[in-house]
C-alpha cells in the first residue's frame, strides 16, 4: 500500500497531501468509490453539503472498515447557510448526515462577498471547533481580501483554502497569499477537465516516464507542495492517482508545465459567485 506523505497544518493537525473528492457522484456510487479509495491506501475524503451525497460518504467510511481516527474528513458550509446561527446548524445537520461526531475539516465552501456574511461564519467555524464537532477549520475560494477581512476580525488564520489549480489556471496570486498567511493551498479540479493531457509539456513527460497525463499532472501538484483532491470513480483510476511517488518532475518540467498558465477557470470567480 502506498504512503501518502502529510502536511502539517497551522494548528498543528496534518493532512494527507493527496486525497479524493467526491463532488458530482451519485450517492448511490460514493460507498463503493470510497471504500474502493481507503482500500488502496486514500484516507482523505472531500466532501461538501451541496454535493448532495454526504450519507453516501458516511456509508462508504463505515464500509472501509478504516477506523476513523485514521481517515481524514472534510465537508463544506454552502452558500444559503451562511451566517452564524444557519453555519452551526449546518455542521451538526452534516455530521449527522455522514454519522460522525467529528469533521477533520470543515470549510466555508464560498466567500459569497455581497451576502457579507462569512466573518460571521467563520466565526461559527471558531465555535464548532471549540465544541470538538471539528478538528480543523478553513475556506474555499478565498481571495486575499477574503482571507484578511477574518484573519482581522478574529485573529484565527484559517487551516486551509481550497481553490482551483490546474496548469491552466495555476492561481500563483492567492497561491502567494495562503503561503505569506501560513495557510495550505488545497487544490479543486486539479487535472483541468482533461485541457492540457495533450499539450507538448504535459506530453514529453509522459514520454520520458511512463506515465499518464492525470499522474504527470497529480505529480505537478505533489512538488508545488500543497493537497490535491482529484476526483475518480474507477477503482483503476484511483489505483494511478496514487501511483505517483515513484518518479519526479525536473526543474525544466516544472517549468515548461507553469508556461501552460492561461488565465482559464474551470469554475467561477470567487468574487462574483453568490448561488444559492
């Protein structure tokens, strides 16, 4: 079984560096999905209440037969709970949704800037922490305004922000902003949608290692130095998302994959995104 290295966090929790997500799965495939990832060696799982498949989660943790102090949790606050009385409720509705007394992680999953309501919830998050319903606390999609406006009004620095990279969109300002604040940068939507598999950079890799362009990608990840959650239901795709600690990128490779940056998302702005 392969071991996943860990980050520790700025609270003193570690995280694994690679981990699953399980965004746009079906409840009814997650159980086997993360049974089949724990089996291989996975113990973080991304999760979120708007990905409507929480219990599927939970069912697929007790099915891993993994203990839980050994897997590595994380849900999301949605859009239309924020504020502090609706994030506290909705922590406790996910931990009981998923049957756990506790998250690894829980994350404001959108700033939602006009609502102005996410000091408030991160607040929230400070409490739930301090009650043990979560171990560690942070943010998804948070510019560096975001991050400052809470770091300024509670002086807790949150674990975590998770936004997108990908080669096409590699996010270097907040990147530089979660590592001057000691916050680790977690990455959604790591392999792009598949944008770059066929590029000259991601290619030649593949050439000289062997490896697929998912694993040169997941790999591109691993040596920025912060966690990864790609997504897979198959348990052969899951099996070489892992197998990727056995070869390294050069400095020129690192290099020729940073020069495929296009300004490209694959999701939205932080800045503008308030759906509900």
């Amino acid at each position: 079984m392969t071991a996943i290295p860990t980050i520790r966090m700025n609270d003193g929790h570690s995280i694994p560096q690679l981990g699953i997500g399980i965004w746009q799965i079906d409840e009814a495939a997650v159980p086997g999905v993360v049974a089949s990832a724990t089996d291989l060696g996975f113990r973080l799982i991304d999760g979120a209440f708007i990905y409507g498949n929480e219990a599927g989660m939970g069912e697929g943790i007790r099915q891993s037969g993994i203990a839980r102090d050994e897997l590595f949790v994380t849900s999301k606050v949605w859009n239309s709970e924020q504020g502090y009385d609706k994030a506290r409720k909705a922590i406790e509705a996910s931990l009981s949704r998923i049957g756990v007394d506790y998250l690894d992680l829980a994350l404001i999953h959108w700033p939602c800037p006009e609502k102005n309501l996410y000091i408030e919830t991160w607040k929230a998050l400070i409490d739930a922490r301090a009650d043990g319903q979560l171990r560690s606390i942070g943010v998804s999609n948070f510019n560096p305004d975001h991050l400052d406006r809470v770091i300024d009004a509670t002086g807790v620095v949150p674990a975590v922000n998770q936004i997108e990279i990908n080669p096409s969109f590699q996010n270097p300002a907040v990147r530089l902003a979660n590592e001057k604040r000691n916050v680790l940068t977690q990455a959604w939507t790591p392999l792009g949608n598949g944008k770059n598999f066929n590029s000259e950079a991601i290619r030649l890799v593949c050439e000289r290692t062997g490896k697929s362009a998912p694993q040169v990608i997941l790999r591109w990840h691993i040596q920025l130095g912060h966690s990864v959650i790609p997504r897979s239901t198959r348990p052969e795709h899951l099996a070489m998302n892992l197998d990727i600690f056995d070869f390294a990128l050069s400095d020129a490779e690192m290099a020729a994959i940073a020069a495929l940056e296009a300004g490209e998302r694959c999701g939205p702005d932080p800045q503008a995104f308030e759906v509900e």
